[in-house]
C-alpha cells in the first residue's frame, strides 16, 4: 500500500480498535492513538492491566483491519 492512502485509512480509525499486521509478520492490536506521516500509534493493554503505545511505522504496514463490532 501507498504510504498516504495507509496514513489516510489509519486518521480514519483513530480513537477506533484495530488490527494491524506489519510485513515482517508482526501483529498488533489496540486503539490509535496518533497518526503522523511516519507511523502510528496505538494504545494497548499490556499483561499487568495497564496500558502501552506501540509505534509502528508507515513503510511497514501490510493490512489494517478494524474491530468493529467486537
């Protein structure tokens, strides 16, 4: 995917859950939190209860799907 349309489809989701798989096999799923033209952040729940931000950058994205209806 083209970096803006992968920018554009993630200010779309923010504040939403979803999933995101990177190209090297990564998986990440949590709420975004903040989109800039380099990366995404999302917020996620870590295994003590609390909660993490995870960056994952642009160039990097595979796919993107929202947990809507979750």
């Amino acid at each position: 995917m083209n970096y803006q349309h992968v920018e554009n489809l993630l200010i779309r989701y923010r504040g939403q859950a979803v999933d995101i798989k990177t190209i090297s096999g990564g998986l990440y799923e949590g709420v975004v939190t903040d989109v800039t033209n380099d990366y995404v952040a999302l917020k996620i729940h870590n295994s003590v209860g609390g909660d993490d931000t995870v960056f994952v950058l642009l160039h990097a994205v595979e796919s993107v799907l929202s947990q809507r209806g979750s």
